[in-house]
C-alpha cells in the first residue's frame, strides 16, 4: 500500500504546466537505475531483465510488490533492449495489471502509458495472443484528455494513413520541424529511461519522415572536448587539402577529389574528413550515449549495430547549397513478393484493430499467454504469412541510421543539413529516381540545433547540405550506425595494393574487399622487417576477443 501511495502522489504532482509535455513519472529503484547499462548480475544477458520481468508476473501472489517489481523490470528491458518488441507488449500488460490499485486520474495516466507501450509493439511488428486491449470504450477520447495525449492519438492517425497507402498524405501532416523534435523530460533524464509516449513518438517520425532530432542527448561537455580535437585535426588536414585543390586548379582539372580520408562535398568549402578510434571520438559519453543509443536502437528495430562512417563535416563560410543525394546505394529496390495490396493491408490492418480494441481491463493477467516470447500467429494464411510479415517489416526498417552531432550551435543561415521527409520509402514499382524528380513532393526541413542536440536520418533519406552565410565554420559529427552485414560501398577510398591497378574494372570490383586487407597484410609484413616481430605485437590487438564477442 505504502508504494501505490507513492506512486499515485509522484504520477498526480509531476503534472507539467505545458500542456505538450507528457505526465507519465514511475522513478525507478536506485539498484536498478545504477544498473541500467549493464545485466542485473554479472555474466548474464541483458536479457535477463525481461527475464526477471517474467518471473515477477508469474509470481503466486499477485500482489502490489511483484507488478511493481515487473514494471520496473520491463522497464529497464526497453531501455537496454529497445528494439525487443515484446519487452514493450509486456511492459503494457504489466502497467495494466497494475493500475487496478489506482483511480481516477492516476490509473488514467498509467493505462495511457501502457496504450502507448502497446502501439508501439504493434507498430514494431508485435503479434501475440491476447493482443493489446482498452479499459473503457471511451478510452482513447480519454487520453487525448492528458499532456501529450492529443499528439499520440494523431499519431495513430499517421499510422492508419500509412497502412491505407498515402505515404505522401503522412509526410504531409506529420513532418514538420517541431513534430520531429523530441525533448526529454526533466523526469525521464532524472531516472534515465524515456517513456512509451516519447519512444512511439521518436520511431513513427522515424519510421514516416525518415529523420528525428533529439535534443539533450549528448553530454556537452565530452562535445567540448571534440569540438576542439576537430578543430586541431582540421588544422592539420587543411593544408593538405588546400595544396590539392590548388594544385587541381592549376592544371585545369576537375576540383574535386576523394582519397581514403577525406572527401570534397559538393564544393571547395565543404569537406568530410575521417576520425580515428581515439580519444576523445571514442568516449562512451559521446558514440554510445545513452539516449543515443536508445533511439538508434529503437528505430532500426535491432541491436547489433556497429560505426561505419566515422567523420565530421566542416562547412566553412561561403559554401553553397548541395544538391539533393542519396549518401548510398538503396536496398532491397526490387519490390518483396507478396508485399503489394491484400497482405500488407492485412498486416496493418490487425495492427490498429488490436489497438482500437475496447475491452475492459481484468485484474488478473493470463501470462501464461501474454508473456510468451514466441507464440503461435493465428492466421489463415499460416507460415507463409508471417514470412511476408518479417519481409515487410524488413523493408521498411532502415539498414543504417546517421547522427549527426553539431560541436557548435547551427542556426538557419550557418548551414544545417536539409532533409526531404519520406524519401527513405520508395513506393513499390518505381526506384529511387523517383525522389530526385519528385522533391515538390514532401515537405522538406531543416533543424537549428545547440550543442548537446542529435538529429537521426535513414541512411536512405534524401538531403542536402545548406549554405554557411555566417562567418564561421561550422563544424558537425557525422556518424552512421548500421546494421552488422552493411559495409558503405561508396563514400571515401578503400587502401588497395598496388597490383589492385591492374585489375580490369569487373574483377576490381569483386576484389575491393580480399585486396584491402592483403594490403594490410602487407603493411604489417613490412613493419615486422623493418621493426621487428616486438613492435607489430605492440601495434595489434592482442587478440582476446571472439569476433561475435564484439557485437553489442
């Protein structure tokens, strides 16, 4: 009792003013907040949260302590594992098992929480027996009632536009800057786990539009450092970079050029040059920051991700606007077998029905069913279906995702990157071609940002560099997370031997790969010639790792 009074005081006092902001607060524990990046115990998964979370639910009491315990644990799950559908699903059945020992408002608070939790697992794909249910027929009206309740609710409306096929309708109504930004709460950065209202938020804008900014979610103390690292870097690489474009002007010659670490972007003021894996570009605090994580997570639905372009863009005064590009190759352009019409109508169709489902709520909870981790599809269409399912949602989950982090405050006239919302999705039967010659077609944004702020793009997102009218450089991050089998075919130079130049173009292209690291190979043999077996020891690795070890 003495908890459930606890709560019900923190959820009705954390009411904001701002009636956008959300209400949800549940503070968590202090053990498991500390713990919050790590398994409970040492050597185990961090699946053992949700595992834990299941333990509690089934627990012969039932009482207020173990659906506390629960939630608490589901809560943590969606945090280290975001991409997990059913960590969400059960994180909503818990709240609603547990807002029976509330009333009037406070109980409203949770279920809305927990509605939210639940269209987020459908959205991301969730299928399981008992679906997600209502407390009152009334109930989504009720919602719409609370602080951010209105913007959710128009989400599902986003939502239904999408599965009907008017993606372009969707972009319309939906991606606009301030409808894209996602501001944590004060009470969500206090106990370190976002909610299901602002989760949902940032992956439907992710999974429509195609970008995202999040503000606050990289300490701004670690960008102070890097800020200045950047700078003493650029100073280095400035006057290589110089010598060359003067020396390509000179003879005529197209300005232009890419070698293996630094870039030209569209013209002479605008460059991309790598970093390297050290201090301080590789600081947790700043590649693996909680929020950013979380979100990169969440919308590419996975959590094996790994860095591929590591770099920073430096636009200084006077560059001009770039044109529209894809940074890579589209995937997957060949439209999915079975994807068109009736089956992906289906498919989405279950999704908002389970979600304008109106029942009421029992008190207790048949997890037998609800926390089952892989339960069957009750489907006509049986196997065939859930592989088109898992097709279509691999279709639309982005393969890679950039962030990027300004190292100084980017205001409209110094040069934010321009995105064409939707243009990650390309609609069956056409080919990206389609977005170059339609960019009338979306709305197109752009974000002033502080340091401390990330915007998230689709890999696949069509944008554009803006021009720097300020009078000084501005520098951004720019940092991909990609799914472990993605490898960037096309933006910077790969190291290649030298008998790489007499190759014929078809077997060059087969050979980028083996080459770069025979090259490698090389380099190292000619290092242990000319230095010794001692000092190649001390360059490598030593080599106590499993390469899967590696994974996240």
């Amino acid at each position: 009792m003495l908890l459930l009074f606890l709560l019900t005081y923190t959820i009705t006092a954390a009411s904001p003013s701002d009636k956008d902001h959300l209400l949800f607060d549940l503070p968590l524990p202090e053990a498991i907040q500390k713990s919050l990046f790590f398994p409970p115990s040492k050597n185990l998964k961090a699946s053992r949260w949700y595992d834990a979370g299941v333990e509690a639910m089934q627990s012969e009491t039932n009482d207020a302590e173990s659906l506390f315990l629960a939630v608490y644990l589901f809560t943590a799950a969606t945090h280290v594992e975001p991409h997990r559908t059913q960590s969400w699903h059960n994180l909503a059945v818990s709240l609603s098992a547990l807002s029976n020992g509330f009333s009037g408002e406070s109980q409203l608070v949770v279920l809305c929480e927990a509605q939210w939790a639940a269209r987020l697992a459908n959205a991301m794909g969730g299928r399981r027996r008992g679906g997600q249910t209502s407390i009152v027929s009334d109930y989504p009206q009720l919602c719409g009632s609370l602080p951010g309740g209105k913007h959710q609710l128009f989400l599902t409306k986003i939502l239904e536009l999408e599965q009907q096929g008017q993606h372009l309708e969707a972009t319309r109504l939906l991606c606009e800057t301030d409808k894209l930004t996602i501001t944590t709460l004060a009470t969500e950065i206090k106990r370190g786990v976002l909610t299901a209202a602002t989760a949902r938020s940032a992956w439907v804008a992710a999974r429509v539009c195609g970008v995202v900014k999040i503000s606050n979610a990289v300490e701004t103390d670690v960008l102070g450092q890097v800020e200045s690292s950047v700078q003493s870097h650029w100073n280095i690489k400035t006057i290589e970079i110089e010598a060359i474009v003067h020396a390509r002007m000179k003879d005529n010659k197209t300005v232009y050029f890419e070698s293996e670490d630094v870039a030209m972007r569209g013209d002479k003021n605008r460059f991309e040059v790598k970093l390297q894996a050290e201090a301080p570009f590789d600081d947790p605090k700043l590649i693996a920051a909680s929020h950013l994580t979380f979100f990169t997570r969440l919308i590419m639905n996975d959590n094996e991700l790994e860095l591929d372009t590591f770099s920073y863009v430096r636009s200084n005064p006077g560059a001009v606007h770039q044109r529209w590009h894809f940074d890579v190759e589209q995937l997957f352009q060949t439209p999915i077998e079975g994807l068109e019409g009736e089956v992906e109508s289906e498919v989405e169709m279950e999704v908002e029905s389970e979600v304008e489902s109106e029942m009421e709520m029992e008190s207790e909870v048949e997890m037998e069913s609800e926390v089952e981790m892989e339960s069957e599809v009750e489907s006509d269409h049986g196997d065939e279906q859930q592989r088109v399912m898992f097709e279509a949602q691999r279709y639309h989950s982005p393969f890679g995702i950039v962030a990027v982090i300004p190292l100084l405050d980017v205001r409209s006239w110094s040069g934010p990157t321009e995105f064409l919302t939707g243009s990650h999705i390309i609609p069956l039967s056409e080919d990206e071609s389609f977005w170059k010659n339609n960019v009338e077609m979306a709305p197109a944004v752009s974000f002033e940002t502080t340091v401390g702020d990330v915007v998230l793009f689709d890999l696949r997102l069509l944008h554009r560099g803006t021009p720097n009218l300020s009078d000084t450089a501005r520098n951004i991050l720019y940092v991909s997370y990609v799914r472990s089998w993605y490898m960037d075919p096309s933006n910077f130079k790969r190291p290649q031997s030298r008998r790489f130049d007499t190759l014929d173009k078809s077997t060059r292209k087969l050979f980028t790969r083996v080459d770069s690291k025979t090259y490698t190979k090389q380099l190292e043999t000619l290092i242990e010639e000319m230095l010794g077996t001692e000092k190649l020891k001390q360059m490598r690795s030593r080599g106590e790792y499993a390469q899967r070890s590696v994974r996240l």
